[in-house]
C-alpha cells in the first residue's frame, strides 16, 4: 500500500515539474523568436537609414551589402547572405509604419511568418492574416493555406466597406451568423479528386477523418459535437450528417452535405432540424440554432424564394475538393457575388 501510495506521489511531483518545464521551453522559444525578430528588424532599419543618408546608388548599395554580409558571416556564421540581409531591409520597410521602432517593438510570429506575409501587396490584406495567424495561432504552412484559399477574399467580398476596412483593423470577428458562414468552402485537405464519384457518405467520413483541417475552415470558435446525429419524433428517425458548436455565437450548427445540386427539399429538411434543436435541444440562455448545407452546384434563387426573407439561419454554401489557382478562385468567388 506504502509503495503505491509513493508511486503515485512520484507521479504527481514528476506531472508538475513536466508541466513547469514545458511551460519554460515555450516560453524560451517564444522569447528567443521575438530577439531574432527584432534584431532582423534593427539590421534592416540600419540598412535603410545608412542608404538614405548616404543617398547611395542602386549599384553601390548592392557592394555594401555584400562586403557586410562576407563580414557578418565570418564574424557571425550563417544566416547573413546578401539575400537575407536584402529581406531585413524590406522587412523594415513593409513592417517600418505600423511597428514602434523602438528596441522593444513587439513582435507576435515568427520571421518566417513575416517573409511570407510582406510579399502581400494589399496592406490590408496583409495585415488581416497577420492577425489571424497571431490570434489562431496559425502556423506558417496553414497561414500559406488560408491565403492561397483566399479567405481575405471570401470573407470581404460578403461585407460592405466598412466591415472590409474592420478585417485589415480587427481581423474576423464573430457577431452574427452570416460572419461564420463562407461560400465556397474549400476542402482540398480531403484528397477526393474535383470529378471522381463520391458518395455523401465517404465525404463525411473523409472530414470526419481530417476533422482538425475541417475546424480550421470552418473558422473561429468551433468545437464537434458528432456525426449522424439521430433526432426521433412520431416514430420516424432523422439524422443530421454533422453537429459542431459555435462557442462565440453560443449555438449548436448543422450541417449537411449535398454532393449534387441542392434542391428545395434539402432546404425544407435543413429547417426542420433546425426547429428540432431550436425547441428541445438548444437551453434557454443559447442562441437559435444555425444550419448550413454544403452542396456542389446551388441556385441563389431556389434559396431565396425557398426561404424567409428575414431568414437568418439556414444558410447553402458550395464546396470544392480541389484548390484552384488563387487568381482563378477570386474571380470565381467575384462572379458569384
């Protein structure tokens, strides 16, 4: 009993200093990006300010350069090739208006984020994803992910100007059920080839399969709850494909996937889940239940005339298995609008 009762006092010590440990290598490796950020900054804030005093040429510039880096490296090691030193000046001068300059500027990612984000033209684009990587955590392949699904795109072209100026100011932020919804929903991460025979089946069990990469596209707040999810009533069984939770918006979701073309009796079903939950699943203090189906191919009509003018629950979005050229996802996107 006595050993026992030592085995598991081990364990709870050793749980405890695994947990100060781990918690003292995030905050190491946190604080050893943030240095190399800020230092890269300063290098190419050093850069610039010589070039502007010295009024140098474009040619002679390019010497300097290269005579400092062959010194850096031998002093330094690696990590200071002319290239990169040629990134830390455009890194000061991208990132130079709207980042104190001063020695303790803040910096949320990593360089790397911030090598990719500064070749985005738009500044407004570009501080958007700047904010959703740092607030979601994003790491540099799904924020390359989310850029070449062109998000900025999807989320803005539903919004006036000023909710477009707002994304570039506050990144996404959650309000009302429309703000979760996007069309199209991109799910290239599923593997399933754009004109191969799928049933729905297989396509909920594909995102069932890469549920972390669905969550991510779905966006802000989600958590799952389950799949086929059985509701009874006069003796006849129905069954949602899948049920997540929005915690921003504190209501249950719905979804449904339509692999054709959506008709007005996947509509009239997605209602009537939608009641279901709204009066004998939802508690009193949540908010209505929304329902969105997924579908290949959709008429803006068909959802119009089928649903209330006010509606403000039911909701058809497209989806696609294969990510496209983001120029060409744009003006797909454009034309739909």
């Amino acid at each position: 009993m006595t050993n026992k009762a030592t085995q598991i006092s081990d364990n709870s010590l050793y749980n405890k200093i695994a947990s100060i440990l781990e918690e003292s290598r995030k905050f190491v490796a946190t604080t050893v990006n943030t240095a190399m950020v800020q230092t890269y900054f300063e290098i190419g804030r050093l850069i610039v300010e010589e070039e502007q005093h010295g009024n140098v040429r474009a040619e002679y510039g390019k010497e300097t350069l290269k005579n400092l880096s062959i010194k850096l490296t031998t002093n330094y090691g690696k990590g200071f090739s002319q290239r990169n030193l040629e990134q830390m000046r455009q890194f000061y001068l991208v990132y130079s208006t709207q980042i104190p300059q001063t020695p303790s500027a803040k910096f949320s990612l990593s360089y790397s984020h911030y090598l990719f984000l500064m070749r985005i033209d738009n500044p407004e684009e570009r501080k958007f994803y700047e904010i959703e990587s740092s607030q979601n955590n994003w790491s540099l392949r799904e924020l390359k992910r989310q850029f070449d699904s062109a998000l900025y795109e999807r989320l803005s072209l539903s919004k006036d100007k000023e909710k477009v100026k707002s994304l570039a100011v506050q990144g996404q932020i959650i309000e009302n059920p429309c703000d979760i919804v996007k069309d199209p929903y991109v799910l290239e991460f599923l593997g399933l080839p754009e004109k191969a025979y799928y049933s729905e089946s297989e396509l909920e069990s594909r995102l069932i399969e890469k549920l972390e990469n669905f969550l991510l596209e779905l966006g802000k707040g989600y958590t799952f709850v389950g799949r086929q999810v059985r509701l009874s009533f006069d003796e006849k069984h129905f069954f949602v494909d899948l049920v997540f939770y929005n915690r921003l918006l504190q209501c249950f979701v719905l979804i449904d996937l339509k692999i054709g073309e959506l008709t007005h009796q996947d509509l009239g079903q997605m209602q009537m889940y939608v009641n279901y939950y709204d009066r004998f699943v939802k508690l009193d203090h949540e908010n209505k239940t929304i329902g969105i189906i997924l579908c290949k191919k959709k008429s803006d009509s068909l959802v119009e005339i089928t649903l209330p003018e006010d509606n403000n629950q039911i909701f058809a979005s497209k989806y696609q298995t294969v990510l496209p050229n983001k120029e060409d996802l744009i003006k797909l996107i454009q034309a739909e609008d």
